[in-house]
C-alpha cells in the first residue's frame, strides 16, 4: 500500500506540474478570470456531483462562513498566479508558487499565539528561498519582473490559505464541505470578473502565435477537471497510505515537474541562473519541510487530536 501511495501522489505532482504549462497554454488565448471560471466552475461542478449527498448535514452556517472566507483567498491566490504567468515563465511561476511550503510555519507562529515555533530547519529554508528567489527573478538592474512579483504574492496567499484550511479542520468543520464550498466561491468570483472585464474592454492575453482557442479551452477544461478535481482526490485517498514526510518530499517535485514540462513541451530555456535559483528554492522546501515534521509522541493532550488532517 505504501508503494501505491507513492506512486499516487507522484502522479498528483506530476498533474500540478503539468497545470502550470496548461495555465500557459490556455492564457494564449483566454483571459486570466476566464481560466478561473473554466477551471473553478468543472471543478466544483465534479467535486458536487461527487460528494454533494455527503456533505449536506456538514452545510452549517459557521462551515459556510468558513468556506466563503476560504473560497476568497483561493480566488486572489490563483488570480495572482494565473495573472503572473502572462508576465513570467511557466517554470519560474512553479518555482516562486512552491515558496508558500516554507512560509507556512511563520504564519503558524502568529497566529497560533505561542503553541508554535518555527523549527530552525524552516529558518534555514526561508534564507535558501530568499536566495533562490533573488536568482531566479532579480534582473541584473536591481528590477523585478512584475509576474515573478505577483507569482510570489500567490505562494503568500496559498500559505494563508494552507493555514486557514488546516485550522477549521481542525475545529470541526468538514473537509470536503470546505472544499465544496470555497470552490463554489472562487467560481462565483471568478465569473463576476469575467463579465467586470466584459463590460470595461479589460483583461489580457499571453497571445501566443503557436496555440488555437480550441487548445486554450481544452487546457482550461484540463486545469479544472485534472490539476483541481482528480488531483484533489487523488491526493486525499494516497495520504492514506504513505507517511507525513514522505508525502511532504514527493509533492514538492511538483516544481520539478513543472520546469521539466516547460521545456519539453513548451521548448522553454532556462539560464544558468535561473537552474541554479531553481535548485535552491527546491532544496529550501526539502530542508524546510524534513526538518519541520517530526515523529511526536502521543500524550495526554494529544489524546483528542487523532483527526489524520
């Protein structure tokens, strides 16, 4: 089971990466918010149909709160995100998305008033990321490129994000209901944006010479089925059968697999610098989060906190 475990959520870094080369794709010819839709839309739809019974005694008004707050943030992380990619590469956008991994802890230390510490290992990651950050989107003139800049304001959104979700997990609010609920949101959202940027001429495409629109939908159509729906499930069901840390190192070769795709897919070139930023960010959040989970032992306070989440 452990080997199957592996194997899924390989394939589930492999899906995310390849979602950064499909989000390229279909902003040849969409726009950031219509991606969204497309994608926040076919997945909430498949998550629905799916478990849709099973989270109706969930639906409380506190739940609901809590995924309309959730769904909020999803929408503005990937917006940062999608938006970024228009200005940036694919890879340097899985590399600086990849970053919110290590600023999760420093959230925790927060607003978890005192039960939490960042680990010196997050520390350590932190200073490996703001190198490999430096390297990857730092011009040789002191300027940064506005896609890296908006990608890295994703990965901070995403940690909050990370962070809130865990929290109302674990004071009681059911998983799914949440993700139901805040993917229903961000769709909401996102198709709000589409009809602002309708109405007012706005929004911009990556306009690339080599991709249809029948190509862009179809990459869209992927994100929201795939890299949201299947990806999710997939992730939920393998943690199941492979340890913390071990789920913790194979999903971070999301990033890899987003740079590898890029450049045979997308025939993207990397300079030396951005392979060596690449490299650092990558081994920050191996440093990051090997050092960060622990094997505890239980106790006596730890007796009402069995929940797997």
């Amino acid at each position: 089971m452990k080997f199957k475990g592996d194997i899924s959520l390989l394939t589930v870094a492999l899906i995310w990466g390849s979602g950064f080369v499909a989000t390229d794709l279909a902003l040849g010819n969409l726009t950031a918010t219509a991606v969204m839709a497309i994608r926040f839309c076919i997945a909430a739809i498949f998550i629905g149909l799916l478990f849709g019974r099973r989270i109706q005694p969930a639906l409380d008004s506190l739940t609901i709160r809590r995924g309309i707050f959730l769904g909020v943030f999803l929408n503005l992380s990937f917006l940062a995100q999608t938006v970024g990619l228009v200005y940036t590469t694919p890879s340097k956008n899985a590399f600086l998305t990849a970053v919110n991994v290590i600023i999760v802890p420093f959230i925790a230390a927060v607003f978890a008033r005192g039960s939490h510490k960042v680990e010196r290992s997050g520390v350590i990651g932190a200073l490996l990321a703001i190198v490999g950050i430096g390297l990857i989107s730092l011009n040789l003139d002191g300027t940064v490129n506005i896609g890296d800049l908006l990608t890295l304001l994703c990965a901070v959104g995403f940690a909050f994000h990370i962070y809130f979700t865990g929290d109302f997990v674990r004071r009681g609010s059911d998983a799914i209901a949440l993700t139901i609920l805040q993917l229903s949101t961000a769709a909401v959202l996102s198709l709000a944006a589409v009809g602002v940027e309708t109405l007012f001429g706005l929004g911009q495409v990556k306009a690339s010479a080599n991709v249809n629109l029948a190509l862009s939908i179809l990459a869209a159509v992927y994100l929201g089925l795939l890299s949201t729906g299947v990806a999710f499930l997939l992730q939920t069901v393998a943690q199941q059968w492979t340890t913390q840390t071990r789920a913790a190192i194979l999903m971070s070769t999301e990033s890899v697999f987003g740079t590898l795709m890029s450049a045979l897919i997308l025939h993207e070139r990397l300079s030396s610098r951005a392979i060596i930023g690449s490299a650092i960010v990558f081994a920050a959040i191996l440093v990051a989060e090997l050092g960060a989970i622990r094997p505890v032992q239980p106790g006596p306070d730890l007796a009402l906190d069995s929940d797997p989440d």
